[in-house]
C-alpha cells in the first residue's frame, strides 16, 4: 500500500535486531486502553515490559496483574506477565527509559479548549524520556502512538526530547509513530489479529526494530513517513465516523417512507470492491468514545487553520448531535416521567463513558425532571468517573452535567430498572436486554441499537431509524 520512505533497503527492514542479544525491553507510556492492552500483550510475546503511569491506581493494578479497565482477556494477560516476571510498573519515566530498550507512548491527547489537539501529556513524557536518553548510551526507539495532528512527532515531540538529552533524533536515538487499531471491547483479539500494522519511521533503523516486535503477529507492515502514519490514524477514524453518519441518516430517511434501512444497508454492504467494509454502516445510536469525536474535532481544527473547507467533516459533529436529539425527542413523545436506561458506556464490552451519547440524553432528561435508572453490565456506582472526567473536559457536556447525579442512577439489578418505568431506551444489542424488551409488555421501548436482526414489531417498540 505505501512504498518503504527515504529509500529504505529492504534487507535492513530484515535485519536481525541487534539492539540486545534479546528480544528488546519496552516501557509503556500511558496506562490506559492502549497503554495496558501493549503492555499485556507484548508481554505475551515475550518482551519484558514495563507500564509506566501517574495514576498510583493504575500504576498498583499492572503491578498486581490486576487490569485497571474492562477489557476481556486483558487481566488474565497481565497476570500471566507479571507471574513470568515479564510485567513491572512505575510512575518514574525516566529510570523506565534508562531500563528499557523501546518506549511506547500512549499518553493522552484530549480535545484542547480551542477544538484542537492538547499536547501536554506529550510535553510531560518527552521531556522525562529525554532526561532519561541523557543517561544512557545505547541507541533507544521512541514510538509515539497517541492520536495527534500530522508533525506532531517529529516537530513536537522529538525537539522536546532533543533538548532535554543533548542527543540528535534519527541518529542518537530512534522515533517512530505506530498507530493502534484496537477496539474497545476486543482490543486483544485485535493485537494478536491486526487489521493492518503501519509504522512511520523517518530511518531504517527504527523501523527495523519496531518492524522486528511486530512480526510475530504481523509479517508485513506497512512502514511509510511518520506524517503519514500520523495522518492515517486521523483518517481512519473520520471515515468510521463517516460511516456512521451516513448510516443514520439513511436510517432517518427510511423509516416515515417504511422502508427497512436494515434491509437497505444489507444489500448496499454486500459491494465490498466499491462500498468497503460493513463495519459501522447499520443504522444505530450516534458515535462516541475516546476517539471518534475528539479526531473529527481534530481534523476539522486542522482544516479550519489551514483555510480549507471540508463540508462532510465539519458537519459530521452536528449531524451526530442531530441523531442524538432524536434520540431524545423520540423519549419525550412517550411522556414518560421515569425512564430506564439500558446500557450506558459507549459501545458494550468496556465501562468507557467518555462522550458516551446516550449521557447527553440523560442528562437532558435529569435537567427537565424526568428520573432516570440505568443499567450496564460493566458499571456499577463504584466505578471510577475523575480520570473520564478530566480527559473530556472540553468535549462532554453529558458527563460532566452528570458527574455528581451518575452514581445514584445506577443499579446493579436490572429488574429496578425495567420495572416501575415508564419507558425503556436499550442503547446495546445483548442477549440480557433483548430477553428484556420481550417481556416489556406495553411499556415503550425505544431502540438505538437494533437489538434484533428482525426488528420487533410491537406497537409499544420504536427503532431510531428502522
């Protein structure tokens, strides 16, 4: 797909890794999805890994074999890792650089106040990785793989890092950036089966190396310029959001024509030369999550400062929140003044909440008085919302209208809150709350997730755009 830059040889990108006699020591940055799944999972292969964070409780977690997120397979993995002596945690950057072989970077890069990208998590672990590279004499990789805007790597990060070592990025010590392509929810799987593997490396020598981690689950990388690598992340996640757009709307068009949209897509999704992937082209709730949003914001940002006009992108964010309004409008029709909510996080299998969009549906109910009970499998009133919290301060308003109110709306038996409400909004396809619309009997029941391949036909159930 991408010739190798700067005129690589290709028996470089071959060549046996002659950084340790070993497979290379990693230390990762950034213990979240990314950062814990890498580690677990290069753990796996091998590779003595050590998760670094500032989160004392994420920090214990990896250290215990414990995992500090829901993510299936993930806290067998770790406790694997850490039992063979392959897995380690610390807060101390620094000394995890002058211990290891290769960093990961998987900070956070949330959406900054002006819909830009917020670099400062990057700033913070640049120049700790720097302090560290100071200290150290043998050749070291950076790979970045946070989501950031093209040039952010090489014009960013590395200036950082070469300042604070004294040493010369491409010849002292490596940079790559190596975007991820996991899925909340089965982020494993995907590792260990990749869609594709791209690294941007801008001298044979890291790719090389980054190339060499890799092939035990993928052969064939795709190695091209770090600008490319980091435009490519932005464009995969603008054309999934895209995809779900698009999906919507359709659904909106067919439904007052009584036209199946499930049909529709069925047939549009069966061209897989011109049409692509069936991924995300089904009518459903709107986007979310920690990606999605922030990079369409992202991207429209870049478009914005460099004057050019991109219709589809920019109104990608309006046509959501216009999904979601009708999401909300199709509850307030029922005039219920209790409803249930099942499922909350922003796709089933994680208890990640970050611009999750049925938060601003409830939160829009809770501020007109209507009482709101909730379920999700993977959420209880105990967990966690600080970390969320922070990470979108500038990007959802749900959440944050919810902060203090969340806890006390959850419950953990499902029973209180599909009986006594008046209405049921289902937000996740899952054998438990299909098994509970069918016994609704004629409390409304609106569906955003189309919790059936056949949609029910009840006189009580409303498919979003279906």
């Amino acid at each position: 797909m991408f010739d190798i830059p700067l005129n690589f040889p290709q028996d470089t990108l071959q060549a046996p890794l002659r950084l340790v006699d070993e497979k290379p020591s990693i230390s990762v940055v950034g213990l979240g999805y990314v950062g814990a799944v890498s580690t677990a999972c290069l753990s796996s292969l091998g590779h003595r890994v050590v998760g670094v964070d500032i989160d004392p409780g994420k920090v214990a977690c990896i250290a215990a074999g414990r995992s500090p997120i829901h993510e299936q397979d993930l806290e067998r993995l770790l406790g694997e890792g850490v039992e063979d002596g392959l897995v380690s945690a610390t807060d101390d950057l620094e000394q995890a650089v002058i211990d290891t072989d290769i960093t990961f970077v998987s900070v956070g890069t949330p959406t900054a106040a002006d819909g830009g990208c917020d670099h400062s998590y990057i700033d913070a672990a640049a120049r700790a990785i720097g302090a560290g590279l100071k200290r150290k004499q043998s050749f070291h990789v950076v790979v970045m793989r946070c989501s950031i805007p093209p040039g952010v790597t090489m014009d960013f990060m590395a200036p950082i890092i070469e300042e604070v070592s004294g040493l010369t990025a491409g010849e002292d010590f490596g940079v790559c950036f190596n975007p991820e392509f996991l899925r909340e929810g089965v982020a494993v799987e995907d590792f260990y089966a990749p869609p594709k593997t791209v690294i941007g490396a801008n001298d044979a020598r890291s790719a090389a190396v980054l190339s060499r981690i890799y092939e035990a689950v993928d052969e064939n990388p795709i190695v091209t310029t770090v600008e490319t690598a980091e435009m490519v992340k932005y464009i995969d996640n603008v054309w999934h959001a895209t995809k779900v757009c698009f999906a919507n709307e359709v659904g909106r068009l067919c439904k007052p024509l009584g036209v199946d949209s499930h049909d529709v897509m069925d047939v549009f999704v069966q061209d897989t030369k011109l049409n692509l992937s069936p991924y995300y082209l089904k009518p459903g709730f709107a986007y979310g999550g920690s990606c999605l949003p922030k990079e369409v914001r992202a991207v429209a940002h870049i478009a914005e400062q460099q004057g050019v006009d991109l219709p589809l992108i920019q109104s990608l964010g309006a046509s959501n929140e216009t999904h979601i309004d009708a999401a909300l409008q199709m509850v307030r029709d029922t005039g219920a003044k209790k409803v249930g909510v099942l499922g909350l996080a922003f796709k089933p299998g994680t208890d990640d909440l970050r611009e999750s969009p049925i938060l601003e549906v409830v939160a829009a109910l809770n501020a007109e008085g209507v009482e709101v009970v909730i379920h999700d499998p993977a959420i209880t009133p105990e967990t966690p919302l600080a970390g969320q919290l922070a990470y979108v301060r500038h990007g959802s308003p749900g959440l944050q209208a919810l902060a203090k109110d969340l806890p006390g709306m959850m419950r953990a038996d499902l029973d209180e809150v599909t009986e006594g409400v008046e209405a049921m909004i289902v937000t996740h396809a899952n054998p438990t709350y299909r098994a509970a619309v069918e016994t609704a009997g004629d409390t409304p029941v609106i569906d955003v997730a189309r919790i059936a391949s056949a949609a029910p036909t009840g006189a009580n159930y409303q498919g979003i755009g279906w």
